[in-house]
C-alpha cells in the first residue's frame, strides 16, 4: 500500500501480515460479504416458505462470522470510514448470539422468565 493509512503506523509493525498487499485480500473481502449478505437471502427464504416474518438463528451467526471477516478487510484497507462501519458489529451480534443461546437453554430446560 502507497499510503500509510489511519492504523498502519501503529499496526504495521506487529501485524506486517494485515498490510501485505495480495489478491487473496480481495477474495477475503468478498468472502466476508457474500457471508454477511447471505443472512438476507437466507432469513427472505425461511420468510417466505413459513409465509410470515423469520429470522432464523443461522442470521445472526452469519451475521456475525461476515461482520468479523468484513473488520478484518476494513482493518487491511485501512480506511477510517470502512473501519468504523464494522468495527461495533461483532459486538452487537455477539450479544445477540448470547440471548439466542440464553432463550435456547430456557426453552430446553422448560424455565422460561417470561411465564408465570
């Protein structure tokens, strides 16, 4: 890369493998969105076939893993704009992975908060 960028200065150093220019970037950075962009596809599809509104756990792990592979994309490019467009994402989702797997283990014990 030409210019330095926002965290290459900082980065650079230990992590020389994050700034190394190749075209496997480009296939990782596409990866990560058809990853992340497959949730839609997905959840429209389960919508669909039950002819109401779905959002299927797969959505929030997809949500999640193309979010994380999106970050790491962002953070070899190297542009603030890009970095802060996914740098809480993971966060949100994970969050949203552990209520998932909360209300899961309620409803297979049968100890549902929400019941009287």
């Amino acid at each position: 890369m030409n210019d330095p960028g926002f965290l290459q200065p900082f980065l650079g150093a230990r992590l020389p493998w994050l700034y190394h220019e190749s075209g496997y970037w480009t296939i990782f950075g596409v990866f990560g969105n058809a990853l992340f962009s497959s949730r839609f596809l997905l959840q429209w599809l389960q919508s669909e076939r039950h002819k109401r509104l779905i959002v299927p756990p797969i959505f929030w792990h997809l949500s999640f893993w193309g979010s994380v592979v999106c970050l790491v994309y962002a953070l070899h490019i190297d542009k603030l704009p890009v970095i802060l467009g996914y740098v809480f994402l993971p966060f949100l989702y994970a969050r949203n992975l552990r209520l998932l797997r909360r209300s899961n283990d309620h409803t297979v014990t049968g100890h549902d908060e929400n019941k009287k």
